[in-house]
C-alpha cells in the first residue's frame, strides 16, 4: 500500500520544483487594447458604414480601423460616410454573426457628428 502512495506522491513532488522561465511576448504581438476606464474617458473618431445585412451598422475607428458594433446608435447618426465622435464602453449586447470576428460591440455615448 506505501509503494501505491509513493508511486502517486513522487510525480507530484518532482513537479513542484520544476518551474519554466516566463518569456514575454514580442511588442509588436501584443495587442494594445485600452482598459475600460481609458475608453470611458476617451473621445473617439470613426466614421459610419451602413449595410445592407443584418450587421447594418458598423463604426470604423479613424485612428486604428479597428471596427465597432454599435448596439445603441441613435438613427440621426446612421448614414454612410459621417464622421462621428463618440465614447464608448462595453456591453453584453450580442452582435449578429454576420459582423464576423473582426468586430466588437460596444455601447456608444456623447455622440457628435463632425462637419466634414
């Protein structure tokens, strides 16, 4: 019955000492999201896509192209091609699975149309 013990107990006791070196990634691999608190504060720029699907709003960000479901756009923002600040924070809200991976919904707010 101790051998039975011992043969489970010494994989275990091994791995306790065994320890990997902690290797970070490269720079250009991390991705730079900001926290919840800087997008709260943050004023973004993007502009609007309208599709015909139903993922029929999109917002592009100006600065990295990344693009943004807007789960809470009002409609006098909705036209193709407006240039809008905004901020915006995260919601539970579920996307439509034709917007694909590439974009992220989000509740938008303090939303301004920019004259371009």
């Amino acid at each position: 019955m101790k051998k039975i013990t011992l043969l489970f107990l010494v994989p275990f006791l091994f791995a306790c000492g065994v320890t990997q070196p902690v290797v970070p990634a490269p720079v250009d691999v991390v991705e730079e999201t900001p926290t919840n608190e800087v997008i709260d504060q943050t004023i973004f720029t993007g502009i609007v896509r309208m599709y015909k699907s139903p993922c029929n709003v999109l917002i592009e960000l100006m600065d990295s192209g990344a693009k943004l479901y807007p789960v809470n756009l009002d409609e006098m923002f909705m036209v193709d091609g407006a240039v809008i600040e905004f901020k915006f924070g995260p919601t539970r809200a579920m996307q439509p699975e034709e917007c694909g991976a590439d974009s992220k919904p989000v509740a938008v707010r303090d939303v301004v149309r920019l004259k371009h």
